[in-house]
C-alpha cells in the first residue's frame, strides 16, 4: 500500500464530510436551491474520486508509472473540479464572478479526472 495515496485520500475524504455538513446545514437559506446541488454534486464527486484514490493505493506496489499518474489526476481532477464547484456556488454570498478564472477551471478538473480513469484502465492492461 502506498502511504501518501491513502494519506490523501484520507483527507480528501475528511474534507468531503466536513463540506458535505457544512453545504447540508450551513449553507441551507444562504445560496439558491441550483447553487445547493452543485455544492452536492462538489461533494459526490469528492468521495466518488477519493474511494477512487483509496483503490489506487492497492496497485502502488506495481510502481506503475501509470498508477502515479492516475493519482496526480484524480488529486488535480479534486481541487479544480470540485474547488471551482464549491467556490462556484457560494459566489452568492462570496461575490466571486463566475467570468473570473474559476469558470473555465471545472471542466479542466472534469478531463483530469477523465485522464485518471483512462491511465487506471491502461495500467490495469499492463498489469498481471
């Protein structure tokens, strides 16, 4: 097992409970209903990809280059995609404007977890 994949993926998970509660009770009657579904849909993909991380870190052994890279993807893939998600819907209460840089940074966070799921899936081939 590699200890800085599950070192990660232990926190990114940590951080998922804490924002999932925070968007359930803290944010309720601050931002509009849409702006609570993206901040859920933050939260899924955080957990989606840190169990994604946690699996990972049984093939560390392999020392597959591949393996590495599905692991810095899906860590980018977490703080673009879901960090611009959860910036995105507080911009409400924040004032961040969606034209600033955040805007084109969810779907650069979306193709890194896309690029994760494709080196997974390669370095599975090559594996025995």
């Amino acid at each position: 097992m590699n200890k800085r994949i599950i070192l990660t993926a232990a926190f990114f998970g940590m951080i998922a409970v804490i924002l999932g509660a925070f968007g359930a009770h803290g944010l309720s009657g601050k931002i509009s209903e849409q702006s609570i579904e993206n901040w859920h849909t933050a939260v899924n993909y955080q957990f989606y990809h840190t169990l994604a991380l946690l699996f990972l870190a049984t093939f560390s052994r392999a020392k597959n280059t591949l393996i590495n890279v599905s692991y810095f993807a899906f860590t980018i893939g977490i703080l673009l995609f879901c960090g611009s998600l959860y910036l995105l819907s507080t911009r409400e209460i924040t004032g961040i404007s969606e034209t600033q840089i955040l805007g084109p940074v969810t779907p650069i966070g979306g193709v890194a977890f896309i690029l994760g799921w494709v080196t997974l899936f390669l370095a599975t081939l090559k594996g025995r």
